[in-house]
C-alpha cells in the first residue's frame, strides 16, 4: 500500500498522501464544502473496506461534477446519471474529446487521454453498483480486495483534479504579458572617479567617452 503512495494510522485507517486529492486545486470552487467532507471522509475509510471506498470515490466525482457545472451555469437533470454528468462537465469546461479545443489539449495524444479520463469516471458509477456501498447488496462482492479501493480513489483524485484545474484555468483572470525593456542605445561601463563613479559610454570605433563630452 506504501507503494501507491497510501499510509495506514495506529488506527487501521488509510491515509492517502498529503499531495493526493485536489492540491491545489479548490482555489476555483466557489463552495467546496461537500468536497471537503468527502476528502475527510475518504481519510477515514478502514483498509478493509474496499467496497466504501468505492461508494465514496464515485460520490466524490459525482458531486465535483455537479459543482462544476453549477458553477458554469449549465443546466442538467436532477435525475442525471453519473455518465451523463461527467461528459457535460468536461464538454463545459471544453475538455472533452467530442470538442476539445486547438492546443496541448487538441493534440493526438491528449485527446486519447481525455477519453480515457471521461471512461474512468464514468466507470466508477458501474463499479460502485456491483461493488460499492450505497445499495445494500445481498451478499459481499467475491474476490474484492483493498486495491480495488484505492484503483477507484485513484481514479477518482485524477478526474476530480483534472476538471477543477481546469477550472481553476478559465476563472482565472489571463496572466499580463511582460513588456520588453529595449536594451540601451550605447553599451555603458563606469569609470572610477574620486568621490564616486563616473558612467563612460563606449564611442564608435571603442573609445571610452564620459557621459556629456563629446569624443576627441
């Protein structure tokens, strides 16, 4: 578990690492209060229960989703399925393979992982059903083991982070270009003088002249 970056407390509790989830990233969201109890909430998940980490990872798409769109003023269904919001948030922010714009995010490349991005969120509603919390299953999943947890809170941290970074990139105000300073007409050296220094330009053809006299 170390490896993938998690930690376990005295407890028994993961704790997933302190650059995991949204660093940096809720700059952006105007009330990331649902976010932040989820994020808490995922800090307490037991190691042996993969199945509420599941439930919780997918909760924590599905509500970074809808943030993203209230905060963009885009209409959806109040009974909108996972999928659906997924796609119109990243169709919103312009990151989604269908209308991906010019640029880095237009190129071969990214737009593949973009598409890939858009499944692994919308996966996590299919895996939640067959193995998460939230619909009181008859049985416990056969063969579900912990990394099957974090796979999903993976999953998970890369969407979430990914569309309020870019979110974070259209409601920022565009960075002001800095203005050349022209170099000077003549390149200036120092001379020492007693009391101070006295500032000589370079004449034509290399003579060291002080400033205010004319070269000989």
């Amino acid at each position: 578990m170390s490896t993938d970056g998690f930690d376990i407390d005295q407890s028994g509790r993961i704790r997933p690492p302190e650059t995991l989830f949204l660093d940096g990233s809720l700059g952006a969201v105007t009330d990331p209060a649902v976010i932040v109890v989820l994020l808490n909430r995922i800090r307490q998940i037991p190691p042996d229960d993969p199945m509420l980490a599941i439930g919780t990872a997918k909760e924590l798409v599905e509500s970074t989703a809808k943030i993203v769109l209230n905060q963009l003023r885009v209409q959806y269904s109040p009974t909108a399925d996972m999928p659906h919001l997924v796609s119109e948030a990243q169709k919103a922010l312009g990151e989604h393979p269908v209308c991906v714009a010019a640029g880095v995010d237009g190129v071969k490349e990214a737009r593949r992982l973009l598409g890939s991005l858009s499944t692994a969120g919308a996966a996590l509603a299919a895996l939640r059903n067959s193995h998460g919390t939230g619909h009181g299953p008859a049985a416990l999943p056969h063969g579900l083991r912990p990394r099957h947890g974090r796979l999903a809170l993976s999953a998970a941290d890369a969407w979430c982070t990914y569309v309020l970074d870019t979110l974070t990139d259209l409601t920022s105000p565009a960075p002001t270009p800095a203005v050349p300073v022209p170099p000077p007409a003549h390149p200036i050296d120092a001379q020492a003088v007693p009391g101070g220094t006295r500032p000589r330009v370079i004449a034509p053809g290399g003579a060291s002249v002080p400033v205010g006299r004319a070269p000989g």
